[in-house]
C-alpha cells in the first residue's frame, strides 16, 4: 500500500521535534550524526519523518541536545505511539492519503480549532449529510467507496466523545450552514446537530454572519492543531482538491493561529450562533 511508504504523522511529529531542539542546542547535522555514527542523510531522514528512530539512538540525541524531564518523557512517548497503527490502517488503501494526515492528527490533538467556509466541518457532520457530500464529489471520490468513507467519518467523530477528549473550536461562516445539502430533511438534521454537538463541554461553535463582509479568513478554510496540554499549534492542515499541505514552520503557525483569533473575534458568541443556527432551521 502506497500509504505504508508515507511519514506517518508521528513521526513528523517527532522529526520536527528533535530538529528543534537541536538547533536550539545551537547543534547541527554533523554533530547528530557524529552522535549516532551516521550519515548527516540519515538525521535528515530522522528530522523529516522519512525514518524511524531506536530507542537507543533517541536517548542519545536527548542527551545531546540537554533534554529531561517532562518534555524528555513526552517525546519517548511520541517515539513509541508512532510505532503504532492507527484504527484507519484496518480500512486499508480506501482512505485517500490526504485523510490518513488528518484521522493522525485529529487522533493524537488535545486541542483542535478550525475554520470552515463552504462546509460543516467534518466531526460535526451527520451521517446524511457526509453521504451526500461524498456523493456529489465524483471527481474525488468512486461511488464504490461512498460508504465506507461515511463510516470513516463517523468513526472520526470518537475524538469528542472518547475519556479525557480533544477540545474542539469550530468557527463556520453563515454559507455553510444555509446551503442545503442533501436536501432539506438533511440539512434540517444537520442544523439540529450541530446545535446538540454545541452542548458537549468540550465544544464551542461560532458563526461569522454574512454581514460581517471581508475577514481574515479569505485565506480559506484550515484546520489547526495543538498536541499539548496549550492551546499552541503544533501543526497546520490545508487541503485542495488535488493537494494536502501539512504546516510545522512556527513562522506558519503563529499566522494562523493570528487569523483564527481575529475570525474569533468577528463571529458571534456562542450563544448568538446558535441561536442564528436555530433561525436558519426556522427559515428551512
């Protein structure tokens, strides 16, 4: 399977991670690989997530590099989990390869904050109303492979409700939640939905109303996420039609997390959205 082949985010994770700390260990390549009696290519390999690490090589490199404590057990930590397959593995190559970035991220995320702009974001989906998205999108999906997809998404959503779950902060401009799709009935589910997703304590939803006009978030929709007990973000997904782009550079990130504030700031409170949300059911 030509996913097998791909850096799993984990060990993205941790590359990004042990790059950063070696360059603030003011290190370089040649002093790792001199670490490690290795090529500068194989710490490379390391950094980008190509390569998986030993137990043994890893403990050098901490050493290096000045790491304990806290931070040293949470990376051995990491350096385990990415060892691991995640519960999509078992759907095999159904699972188009920008997807499998996003059920990693979303499965090891404390913290996820999103911007959505033609769309309900996918963990506050229905089952109608995914079915329907997927079907209308034959140029990225086979029919064929419609409902296991719906079943993917479904078993995404176990990232809210599971002990201990990630926080999730949704920012949805007002289009999203007006376009009908899958036709009424579904979309006055959704609608209804969302508003009891609303409620869980680890949720907040917010709407930008079309009135607003221009906002920050011309950029597009991204989703951010943070793997510590900090809301920072630790990494940034975007996604096209034909592409997937995955963020680590703190330059990109403190810019989105600077975008997903001032949208915060633009939207409704929560309470104002939903009850915008209850007036477009109204209105269905």
């Amino acid at each position: 399977m030509a996913d097998e082949l791909r850096p799993t985010v984990r060990a993205r994770r941790l590359g990004s991670e042990l790059r950063r700390l070696r360059e603030a260990a003011g290190r370089g390549t040649d002093d790792a690989a001199q670490a490690l009696a290795c090529s500068r290519a194989k710490i490379s390999r390391i950094e980008t997530g190509a390569s998986g690490v030993r137990r043994l090589d890893l403990g050098i490199l901490l050493d290096l590099y000045g790491v304990a404590g806290k931070e040293r057990d949470a990376l051995e930590g990491l350096s385990r989990e990415s060892k691991k397959r995640g519960w999509w593995h078992d759907y095999g190559d159904t699972i188009p390869s920008a997807y499998v970035d996003v059920l990693g991220l979303e499965d090891d995320a404390r913290y996820i904050r999103m911007w959505q702009t033609m769309v309900v974001p996918g963990l506050l989906q229905t089952r109608s109303y995914a079915r329907a998205l997927l079907e209308a999108n034959p140029a990225a999906v086979r029919p064929e492979r419609i409902e296991q997809l719906v079943e993917i998404r479904m078993e995404r959503k176990e990232v809210l409700a599971k002990p201990d779950p990630a926080r999730f902060w949704a920012i949805i401009w007002e289009p999203a939640l007006r376009c009908p799709v899958g036709g009424v009935e579904v979309h006055r589910e959704q609608l209804a939905h969302l508003t009891e997703m609303a409620q869980l304590p680890n949720v907040t939803l917010q709407v930008v109303p079309l009135g607003v006009g221009a906002t920050a978030g011309a950029c597009g929709a991204f989703v951010m996420y943070g793997f510590s007990d900090s809301p920072t973000p630790g990494a940034v997904f975007l996604e096209t039609l034909t592409s997937s782009h995955y963020l680590e550079q703190q330059g990109e990130l403190d810019g989105y997390g600077l975008v997903f504030e001032y949208l915060r700031s633009a939207a409704l409170d929560p309470v104002k959205s939903l009850d915008m949300i209850a007036a477009i059911a109204a209105e269905t």
